[in-house]
C-alpha cells in the first residue's frame, strides 16, 4: 500500500512504497450465461471528469477477464449506469440494479455519498458490496462492504497529519493555514479533521470555509482566502473544484505559496498552469516497486491507450484508476476462492482473507472492515518492506527485505 504526498507536476514529498506481484495464466474462453456485475458511476454531473477514470479502468478490467477465463469460466458483463453524480439516483438505481437487472454482484460507484447511499441498498439485499473511494470509514456498518480506498479507519486525522508532516519537513514549514472545503461529506469530513490536526499542531487556522458541492463561482471564496494570504491552502476539492479556486486566484492577482488539493480531478489540475507545484495525495505511482503490484504492469500500458483515445488529459494511473483496478480484483480473489458468487459465501471469504491488488496487500478485518492504518504498516507477509518514511526516502535508502 502507498500513501504519498506529491507534487501533480510530479515531485515528492512524501512516500511509501509497495512491493508484491502475482502471476496470472489465462485458460480457454468463457462460455455460458454472463457473470452480471452491477454498478453505477458519475458518468454526467460535478463528479464527472473522475468517474470516467474508473469507467476506464472497469472496462479494462471486464475485457481482460473476458479474454481469459471470465469468472468461473463464464463471461462477465458489466451493467454500468449513470448516477449522475446524486447520491439519491444511485440509491434509486442499485435497487433497480437488484430487483430488475437482476445482476449477480455488484460494485460500487464513485465518491463517499454515492457509495453510502447504495450501501444502504445492499445492506437490506444482503448482497457483496465493494467499492473503491469512500472517505468516512467510521459510516460504514455493513458488514458486506469492503472498501479498496486505502485511507484506514480514520483518515480525518492520518490524512492530514502525512501532509502536514511532510510540509513540516520542509525548509520553510508553514505556520498559518487556510481551508476551503466541498459539503460533499468525505471532503467535509476529512477537511474538519485537518482544522482540527492544524490547531493541534500550533498551526494558525487562519481561514476555515466550507462551500457548497457543485459550486462553480468561487470568486467571493478566494477574496476570503486572499485576505487570509495564509502559508498553506487546503481545498477539500472534488473534481474541478481547484482548478476553479485557483482560476479565480488569478483573476485576484493572487497565487498562493503552497496549495494541497484533496479529491481532485487529477488531469485537469496537473496540467494547468496554475497548477504548479500544486499538491495532492495518491496510493499509486507508475515507477517501481510499485509497478511490480498485481496486475499494475498489464493495467498501465492498457489505461494510457484507453485513457488517450477517451481524451483524458494525464493518462497516468494514480489513485482513482488503481483503486477501481483494485476493487475488481477483490471480487474476482473472492469468486474464484470460493467458487461461487454466492453473496453470503463471499463476503464470509473477504472478511477472512487478505487480497493482493494493484494498491498492495488488502485486509477487511478491521474497524468497519479496514484493516490497520496502512500508512503506518512496516511489513506484510514474504517479509517484503512497504513502507519508507521521509527521510529515508529523500536520502535513497530504500530498506531491505
């Protein structure tokens, strides 16, 4: 597992890396009625330009399968619906998922809300419920959920505390910060975690200001962050939400000294010029070891050419890709454990067996089903290191095994 503060340009600041690899044999084609996985993603609204990372990673996902052996020798479809970035559409359409489309398993969509909502729908369905970007561990009560976002059970005060770290190590560590924040409930959440891990740390809360999701006009907000000219800006953004902060920066003749972004759409804010030296965090980086991650070295090559011809700005997988990329090889350890697609036999299987997936080694077994803050984690079996902590890191000494 990586947790790792960067620069979208591309230089780090923080790192952990991951070192675990499968090999996979393909056999004869599938055959048979299809394996039908349900699902929704934010193909159209506020959530948008990140869904469509994971729409690409999914199908990519699908279509290797289906290449190979499929689930159990049969051929996988998945049925993927728009939720339109609304939580309540999701709720509305994996019951529809389960009633109607009468699909076998389902995945979750993307970001915190959707999820909650479709968990709900699972929950009473007592169905297998993976997903891959939810940010509020402490909502999750089902049992049958397991979750491939790799921010451990209490990512309001880890997150925070890697990124301040991290500054804090820096020549010029920050001693005032301003904080500007999505309602959306994990940016929220994780967003209030840093208000609270700054005052605790000494540091000057010099701005604190939430918005609302879907905001586009952040012209008044960064007036305000303008006037608190604080060390630090943290946006708890969602999609282009800093790209937008940053664009009405600039119309204020404004450019802050350091700015962390938290959910962002990453194409978008790595490429804009604003962007520069602009921060953010992922728990995946297309360099080694952590190319050596099940399934990383077939999935990167196949995302550059899917992601280019769907014209993704910053085809490299990070974060969102790899943790979608994860999800489906959760259910797929499961289904061929197991044998079955059983809901009740896989979620049993889960809750008692590690994963390998692209983002590392994953365990449910956990409050909530996380597993232990794996920004913290030292070793996993095979006696393999993951993880290298600051200095380490900047000095070149990468441990041994």
């Amino acid at each position: 597992m990586l947790t790792r503060l960067r620069t979208l340009g591309g230089r780090s600041a923080l790192a952990a890396l991951v070192l675990l690899a499968v090999a996979s044999t393909a056999v004869a084609a599938p055959a048979g009625p299809p394996i039908r996985i349900g699902g929704t993603l934010a193909l159209t609204g506020p959530l948008a330009p990140t869904a469509l990372l994971h729409k690409i990673a999914g199908e990519i996902y699908v279509e290797e399968l289906n290449r190979a052996n499929g689930l159990l020798g049969r051929p996988v479809e998945w049925v993927l619906l728009d939720d339109q970035s609304k939580p309540d559409v999701a709720r509305t359409l994996y019951e529809k998922l389960i009633t109607v489309d009468k699909v076998d398993l389902l995945i979750g969509p993307y970001a915190t809300g959707a999820i909650l909502a479709a968990m709900t729908v699972a929950q009473r369905y007592q169905k297998l419920y993976v997903h891959h970007t939810f940010g509020m561990p402490h909502l999750a009560k089902y049992e049958g959920h397991f979750p491939t976002a790799a921010f451990g059970p209490e990512p309001a005060r880890t997150v925070p505390t890697i990124v301040f770290d991290a500054l804090a190590s820096t020549a010029k560590p920050p001693r005032s910060v301003a904080i500007v924040t999505s309602k959306f409930p994990s940016a929220q959440f994780q967003s209030a975690g840093a208000k609270e891990v700054a005052e605790k740390r000494g540091l000057k809360v010099a701005l604190y200001l939430e918005y609302e999701f879907g905001t586009r006009d952040f012209g008044a907000i960064a007036a305000r962050i303008k006037d608190a000219n604080a060390d630090l800006l943290w946006v708890g953004a969602l999609g282009l939400d800093g790209n937008l902060v940053l664009e009405a920066l600039k119309k204020l003749d404004y450019t802050p000294p350091r700015h962390f972004h938290l959910f962002p759409a990453p194409g978008p804010l790595a490429l804009t010029p604003e962007g520069n030296l602009a921060l953010s965090s992922t728990f995946f980086e297309e360099h080694a070891p952590m190319t050596a991650n099940a399934g990383a070295a077939r999935f990167i090559p196949l995302f550059h050419e899917r992601a280019a011809k769907a014209n993704v700005p910053y085809v490299s997988v990070d974060t969102q890709a790899a943790g979608s990329f994860a999800a489906w090889q959760v259910i797929e350890a499961a289904v061929t454990a197991t044998k079955s697609i059983d809901d009740k036999k896989l979620i049993e299987w889960l809750r008692k067996n590690p994963v390998n997936t692209m983002l590392g080694r994953m365990r449910f077994d956990g409050p909530n089903n996380y597993g232990e803050d794996l920004t913290k984690v030292k070793q996993v079996q095979e006696k393999k290191w993951i993880v290298v902590w600051p200095k380490e890191f900047a000095a070149g000494k990468i441990l041994p095994p």
